[in-house]
C-alpha cells in the first residue's frame, strides 16, 4: 500500500520538473523551422503507413476539429504532415505523417536537455546522485507497470481467442 505522502510527493514533484525543463520548441535543422509543444505532441500521435482521421486526432488532443485542422495546416505547410480525403468518404479528410515529420516525432524530446543539465548543475553532488538513482528505480518501475498491463491485455486476447 502506498503511503499518501508518498504519492504526493510524487505527484507535486513531476509537475514541477516538466514546468521547469519541458521543451517549449524544437526546432527543425533542415529547414529551421520552429515547432511548438503542441505542434510535436500531434506529430506524436500520427503515423507514416497508418492514416488518422482529422476528428480522432483532435478528439484525443481535446480540441475541436477546426482548431485541429488549423494546427494541421501549419505542420502541412512546413512539410511534416500531408492531408487527403479518404477515396471511400470524400467528408473524411486522413493525416500522414512525411519523413521529415518522422524524423521530428522521433528526435524529440519532452524535456528540453540544457535546462534538465541547468537543474542538474545546480544540485550538490550528494543531491544529484540520490536525485539520478531515485529516477532510476521509478523509471524501472514504470517499465515494470507497463509490462504488466501489456501481459494483462494479451492474456485478454488469448483468452477471446480460446471462446471464439
């Protein structure tokens, strides 16, 4: 059982280290394009082989399809996105990410690294190692959870399988 502080400790602290060392804008060497949290995030979301729907995507980030469609006009421009109307529902406009929008999703990063190095630098070295080894083993226990939710959801599917 978790000791409630303990779980508010947590819970204060991850928010405070995102505000501080969150990526505000990554910034594309090719073209030196500039891309915002936001930005990212949606590129996060799609992929080069697999089409999403314009409404999907905005149903999952929370935003109206208009402000999706904005944000998807600006990524198309800069040529990380392309957008075509599906063959079988003209009404219905997919999204795809390009090779360069691939090579953002993939290089980017929640935390931006200098102002992570900033935090870090100003820690003694007795703070910065319990700091790192404290990291690692929620990090290692983040793995641990992921993993059981991922046997969890085969064995669910085994088990369908094994009915039908």
């Amino acid at each position: 059982m978790t000791i409630m502080s303990d779980l508010s400790i947590v819970l204060g602290a991850y928010p405070r280290i995102h505000f501080a060392c969150r990526a505000r804008e990554v910034r594309d060497v090719a073209s030196g394009i500039g891309l915002t949290e936001h930005q990212v995030r949606t590129l996060g979301h799609l992929g080069a082989e697999d089409p999403t729907m314009v409404t999907e995507l905005a149903e999952y980030m929370g935003v109206t399809p208009s402000t999706m469609s904005l944000n998807l006009k600006r990524l198309e421009a800069g040529g990380f996105i392309v957008r075509s109307r599906d063959p079988e529902d003209r009404r219905v406009v997919n999204v795809l990410l390009t090779e360069r929008g691939r090579q953002i999703r993939d290089s980017a990063t929640l935390l931006d690294p200098d102002r992570v190095d900033a935090m870090l630098s100003g820690l003694r070295p007795d703070e910065r190692r319990r700091a790192l080894d404290g990291l690692t083993v929620l990090a290692e226990a983040a793995d641990r959870l992921v993993a059981r939710k991922k046997e969890y959801v085969a064995s669910l599917t085994d088990s369908r399988s094994l009915v039908q």
